[in-house]
C-alpha cells in the first residue's frame, strides 16, 4: 500500500466526516454527535474507520433507531437517506447487537472505499462515554463518569482468573499446532499473550489501556512455533512466586500439568 493511497483516503475520509458535522448540525433531528473507537482515544490513523455515534431528538426517535432486522443487509430508508447526504453508500450491513438496547447500528461502505460506523440513539438515554470525541451537543448529553478502580481484592480475584485461564489455554493452543491447524493456532497464541499481558498488568496494578494491534510475534517455522509457546510458558511461570506473594491464586501443576503436550513440541528444559 501507497503512502499516496494512505493519504488520499485521510484526505476523503476527513472530508466526508465535516460534511457529516455540517449537514447533522444544521438538521433539526438531531442534537449531538460524537467519534469513538480511534477518534475517540486520539489514536487515529490513515486507514481508521468512522465510528460516529448519533443523537437523535425523541420527535424522531422511534423511526430513526427503529430495528426491522436484528441483523441484516440493507437499512431503513430514513437511514440511507442520511448516509447518503455525505456520500454514495455501497456496501450497508446491519448488527444491532453492536448497539446498546434502543440504539441501531449500521456499517456502512461508500464508493470512495470510506467506512462509517453509524449508531443511532435516542436523546432520552443517550450518555456519552469518557472516551470520545464530541463532534457537536446542542442538548447538554450527559458524559459517563470514569468506572471506579477495581479493590485489591478485585484485583486478586481478576489475577487469579486470569493465571487459570492461561495455564488452561495453553494445551488448545499446543493441540492446534499439532494438528497443523496455523490460523487457529496465531489466533490461539496471540490470546496466550494477550493474557500473559493482562497477568503482568494485574500484578503491577496497572491501569487497563487498550491494544489494537496483536501481541504474538508472526511464526513461520516449526521450530519459531514451538520456541513461542515454550517462551509465554516461561514468561508466566516466571511470575507465580509474584503472584502467590501478592495473594493471588496460582493453579496447582503449572507446567507441569501442561508439560506433556508442550514436550510433544519441544522439552521445556531444552
């Protein structure tokens, strides 16, 4: 990919979410508008969609976030003909799971390869989260408040989980890789490492902060594969004593009770 593609599509995509602002603004329906996702943490990029949450006035309400379909191609023609005041629609796809009760939620493609998230929600229970960006407010939304930090024996409990969950995950993992199964296995790994993260994060205290990338390294060998999983084993085992300092849980067996099927790989102590 271009870095003249990168920034023409910046260019369009910007381009169309100030007409967005301009022609909801200027529209009597709705009274406030907001970016979350990457706009909303400020981690933005070239290639990041618009996920633009839409406040709708209750006179109109019931038609605009009206659900036909809980899932499904296609919208509702007062929605198209919102979508398509700022740009040629060419792929619209509907999954309202992806919205609070009440609220719709449209993906929507245009022809210029530009993507929107669109979510409509009723002004009556509408609350903006922390995290985003207000586009315009001309009805005071309230903003959620910040969650409360979790207590340390919260914490403890979560530490505890989550160090269960890893030692038990390892052996799908390990089965996967055997089997020849290389998508599901990345797919696998990368969660053995986002947990190992969350493991570390816990202990430390941490703040929760979001990760968009994936944190497993891309294996191609058998021998990068193996050498993987028997490195994530070693990096959480590495922190039990840690763990059960801090009063947390450690499972009984560890490596040991995974140690068969990661010594069909590889022996731990090689």
């Amino acid at each position: 990919m271009s870095d003249d593609w990168k920034a023409r599509h910046r260019s369009e995509r910007d381009r169309m979410l100030a007409a967005t602002v301009d022609v909801l603004s200027g529209d009597e329906r709705f009274v406030a508008a907001w970016l979350s996702g990457s706009f909303g943490r400020g981690d933005d990029d070239a290639l990041s969609d618009v996920d633009l949450t839409v406040v709708v006035a209750e006179p109109f309400a019931d038609r605009l976030c009206h659900r036909p379909h809980q899932v499904g191609a296609g919208t509702t023609p007062e929605r198209l003909a919102v979508f398509s005041s700022v740009g040629e629609p060419a792929i619209v796809h509907e999954n309202h799971n992806n919205a609070l009760v009440g609220r719709s939620f449209t993906a929507c493609v245009y022809a210029n390869g530009v993507m929107f998230d669109w979510v409509f929600a009723p002004a009556a229970t509408a609350v903006r989260p922390a995290e985003s960006k207000l586009l315009f407010d001309s009805a005071g939304i309230p903003v959620q408040q910040p969650t409360s930090a979790p207590s340390d024996s919260e914490r403890l409990q979560r530490l505890s989980e989550q160090v269960a969950f890893f030692w038990m995950m390892v052996v799908p993992t390990t089965k996967v890789l055997l089997r020849g199964e290389l998508v599901n296995f990345h797919q696998l790994l990368d969660m053995l490492y986002r947990t190992a993260d969350e493991v570390e994060r816990l202990l430390a205290g941490r703040p929760p902060r979001y990760v968009r990338w994936g944190r497993a390294p891309f294996v191609a060998t058998a021998t990068e594969q193996r050498d993987a999983i028997v490195e994530i084993c070693r990096r959480v085992e590495a922190l039990s004593p840690s763990i059960v300092e801090a009063g947390a849980t450690v499972p009984g067996g560890r490596v040991e009770a995974v140690q068969p099927w990661v010594e069909a790989l590889l022996p731990l102590s090689s």
